[in-house]
C-alpha cells in the first residue's frame, strides 16, 4: 500500500459532502514498458469536476464519474519513474490524471483536448502550480476566451463576471493589461474589494443585491461590447441589454449550474442578439490547445512585468479536496483554487 | 393632389386594424436636381415594418415609425423622371421609401446598410418583384444567413424554422441545392405539405402540437449542426438540445414577437452553447450589402435550373397593406408577401 486515491463515494446533492467521497489506500502497480510515474504535487480543483459527479452531465459535455471510481483532473508533479522516452525522473509535469499521490500515466494521449495529455513544463523559474493555473487550463481558458472567442478589440469596454475567480481574474487582468476598459463581477464586498484594489478594475460591482443591471449600467453607462460569461443565467441576460452591435458574449461556463441538474430560464431580451447582432458563442479550453505556447508567453510576460498578479489559494493534502472544493463554488476566496498533495 | 401615402394613423395592438394606417393624397413636389421620381409598382411587406409600428423597437434595431407620418419599406418600380445623372426614365429600380404610389427618391444615401438605396435592377429577363423577394433583401437575409452567418458545410444537417415563409423557404431550397438534408416547419398542414410536396425537403415539421422537440428527433435522429432561426422562443430552445457540437445558430429575426412588445423567456437550456461549443449569431441583412452580387448570380442560377422555386402571394393595390400584413403574419400563405401598386 503505497498510493492514495479519491473515489466517488456517492453522488453529491448540492455541496459537497465528506462522505460523498473517499480517500482510499492503494498498491502502485509495476511501471511498464511506456509508462510514467508521477507524484503529483499539486492538484487543480475545478468546477468541472463538481459537475462531472452528477448522475448526468450536459450534451456534449465530459461525461458522469462512475461510483467507485478514482476522480480525475489537472496535476501538475514530478516524475519519478519513467519507462517512456520522452521523459525523465525529476521532469515537471503536467497531467490529468490527478486526484492520487502517485499517477501511472502513459504518454501521448491527447486527453481533454491535448490539455490533459502528460506534458513537461518549466518550473524552473516559477512555481509549479502556475501551470495548473494561470499558465495552463485556466490561463488558456481567459487567453483563448477573450483574444479568440470574444475577438477582443482595443477600443472594447469588457465586462468579466465571477472576475475575483480563477478563470475571470485572468481575463480581466488580460483585458486590463491590452488598455481596454474592464469591468468585474463577484458576488461579496471582499472579493469586490479585490477587484478595486488589487486588480485595479475600471468597475467592480456585485450582484448581491438582484440589481446587477442598474450597477452595470452605473459602471459602464455607454454600455459593453464584450461580456466574458463565467455564471450565466440572470448574469448572461443582464449583459445582452448593454452589449452594443456587434457586441460578443464568450460563455467559458455557468458555476451556478455545476452543483444542480436543474436549469434555470435563459434570457428573455433574447430578440437583442438579432436587433444588435450580437455574437454568443460556447467554447472549452481544449479546443483551443494550439494557443498554449503563445498563451503562456503572453500571460508569462504580464506576470514578470507585473501586469498581472496571480491569485491562488491552496488548501493543505488529499483530504482537503471536499473543503477545497465547497469554498471554490461557494466562493469564498479569490483566484485559483489547489490542493497541495506533498 | 396626383400621390397616395400610407401613414401610421394609429399603434396597432396585436393584429393590425384598419383604422392604424390611412391613406392620404399628397400632392408631388417638383422635382428638385438630383432627385429622382420613381412610380412604385411593388410594395415589399415584411414584419420588420409591422415591429416598428410598435412605441418602442427592441434596442439596436430600426426605430419606430412616427405617428402621422407615412412609413417607409423595400419598394420596386419605374423611373419616371430623373433629375439625378445615374438614373433615367424607364429605369427599374428598387428603394427603401415604399407604402407610396410615388416617391422622390435621392440617391446615393446608405439606407438600411445600402440595401435601401435606391438602386438600379435588371428585370429584363425577371419579373421586377424578384427584386423585392428571392433576388433582394429577402434573399440575402437567407443567403447571407446560411452562408456567411452560420458557415454552412457540405455535410451540415439543417433545420429552417418558419420554412415556408419568405425567407425560410429560400434558405431551406438553397441548403437543399448544396446538397444538404434538410428539415423544415411550419405552423399549419398545407404549409407542411407545401415544405414535403413543393420544396421537396427532407423533413417537414409542425409545432402546433406543442412537441416541436419529439417531431424534430423523429425527423432527425442523428441530430442538426445548423439551425437558421426565424422565430425564436420555444423554437431556440428546441434547437439547443439535437444541435452537434460545433453547431451554429443564424438568429434572423422572431416573427412572433413582431406583433407584441413582450418578451418571452429565453432557452432554459443554454448551458449547452458551452458544452457543445455553439455559435448563436443574430445577423441583419444590411451587414451583407456586399453579398449581394454573388447573392444574385447564385440564387438567379438556382431559379433558371429550378432548383429553387419562388412562392411569392401579392395583394391588390396600396389599400390592401393591411390585410397583406396580417396574412402574412398570421401565416395563411406562403412565400414572400407583396403589394401590387400598379
């Protein structure tokens, strides 16, 4: 018994429960021919994950984790044993087969996209959880969000919502950085806070309070033309009424729907696509895994020359990941949430 | 007194009465250099005129029409005096100052994106309300839609809401000669056997059972990648759930919001734009002005190999707007709707 693995116990009804998962002690299997060890370091606590413990997931989607079964998500740690070519002992790596102490991966498989394919990366000069972060999914998540899916244009006035989050703190700082003006979302007076203060947002504003058009109207009174959408729902119809024409709306995921199979009404000003042609549009990050290397050049360059500051909140071994996780989605704090797995 | 007008007399409520629009003599001013006298010989009747008939016209869009004076709509005719150099008598022309027997016309105004400019035609070998219909804005808003808007490809399966409509059966009868299968609805029988029996198409469903959803896998089960939306609403929502990923949605207008001033909710199954990664993209015709010369020669060539047929339903003389209107909007025939003035 040298391994440990978080199983789907049960499947969750909202937050997460303790017992919905289970920590169980495994054997590590002898490596093979093409395989490498990894002990994973960090691991990357996403929404996505959540909704993957639902008995079903949308069309189109990552499908359901079956009961009994070891989750799975974005790693980043070390090898330790490698029976592959490409790769060495003491390689930095990232993977997605995490949610376990040690990984048996094999190489090559362009899991997720290419994004969860083994991968080596430089943590030579950063931390190595920045490539769970804003160097990997999530950062390419904001980059290809905005600069692809939105076609971000110098002159656009932003609007970022869920901006003190892992995905929309990038992307509001990227627009920020390119000189557009932005405006931010959340969801409490410290995260609010957070975006005045820390990221220096042109406005941040909170929807608390059920009135989150006449705030957006306050803070962009000429009204948006790109609306990055972290939470959908009401938030997806408050930003159709300020887009202007030609205005684009890049819909990275709705968190409010992750912990429930239920579905909300869309919006009901939904004639203002066609009466301002404006452009919805879906996207995963894998889709856009070509884009990494420039990616992590453009977001590296902000981070050094400070353009960019990065949030991440790590919570402490493999039994965290409940608490990890509820505090994500309840929001409770800024940036990018981890487990630290040694 | 040698002109007739059409004037918003009153805002219509729901159906138009009537007593909302008058007929009123005018009398022709002289001609002053670079007008142009044009006799009106087709009057287009689409339901963006009746939408801005309203108080209040959905942000983005057209405004709405002043109470008392006369509206304005694609018209076709005659020069019969041209004091601009471009212009002379005989010419067939269409322009954008229709629901009058005669208009003075200046040219060289952008109106509607161009598309309302006054414009020369060639009705040497076609009659002069194709210009109106299949081979004017009716015919860009399908062609533009389905091309351009939703980047329609070889193996596309599509469906066209409102397909017997005017512009709905263009696009469907040109997916249909790029080879594409198609499906059509409609809201009544004889348009359904219009969309299985004249058009030809692949599949043709009605939506006034209230199981739009079921009707639609029955007629295809693997699913649609393009939906060309001319109604919206429920429509929308049913479109979401069979689209493929990757799939595409033109939103060209909700005809059955063009009567009210409400609004319905929007799809409650939105979060599939982010699972499947789908494009909804409302358009306007006028942003395809520049399509419209290959527009012509793509949809001309379709019409004289008779891939396509041109279901057009005219009404007699000026005084008939009002029950033109309604007929259409009520859906009682198919096919592009127009007023013969002369």
């Amino acid at each position: 018994v040298n391994n440990q693995e978080v199983l789907l116990a049960r499947r969750p009804v909202g937050r997460l429960a303790e017992a919905d998962l289970e920590i169980v002690a495994t054997r590590l299997p002898a490596l093979r021919s093409g395989e490498v060890l990894v002990e994973n370091l960090w691991q990357s606590v996403d929404p996505s994950t959540r909704l993957r413990m639902n008995a079903t997931t949308p069309d189109g989607y990552l499908p359901p984790f079956a009961l009994g079964e070891a989750l799975v998500g974005m790693a980043a740690g070390r090898v330790v044993e490698s029976r592959a070519e490409e790769f060495r002992e003491g390689d930095a790596v990232t993977h997605m087969w995490g949610y376990r102490r040690f990984s048996v991966v094999r190489p090559g498989r362009a899991e997720l996209g290419g994004i969860g394919e083994l991968a080596k990366v430089d943590a030579s000069d950063r931390p190595l959880s920045r490539y769970l972060g804003v160097l990997g999914s999530t950062g390419l998540a904001a980059w290809a969000g905005l600069t692809v899916v939105a076609d971000l244009k110098p002159s656009d006035i932003v609007w970022v919502s869920a901006a003190a989050g892992a995905v929309g703190s990038i992307a509001a700082q990227l627009a920020k950085a390119r000189g557009n003006v932005v405006i931010g979302s959340a969801r409490s007076e410290p995260k609010i806070a957070y975006l005045r203060d820390v990221l220096c947002l042109d406005g941040a504003i909170t929807y608390r309070n059920g009135r989150l058009a006449d705030e957006l109207k306050r803070a962009a009174p000429e009204g948006i033309d790109v609306y990055f959408d972290n939470v959908g729902g009401d938030h997806l119809e408050a930003a159709i009424t300020p887009l202007r024409p030609h205005g684009r709306v890049a819909m990275c995921g709705t968190v409010a729907s992750y912990s429930s199979a239920g579905t909300a009404p869309g919006p009901a000003n939904m004639f203002q696509i066609v009466s301002k042609r404006l452009v919805l549009r879906g996207f995963r990050t894998g889709d856009f895994i070509d884009a990494l290397p420039e990616m992590r050049a453009g977001l590296g360059q902000h981070l050094d020359d400070g353009a960019i500051e990065c949030a991440e909140r790590s919570f402490e071994g493999i039994g965290s990941v409940v608490h990890a996780m509820n505090s994500m989605l309840d929001g409770h704090h800024v940036g990018k949430t981890l487990c630290r797995l040694a």
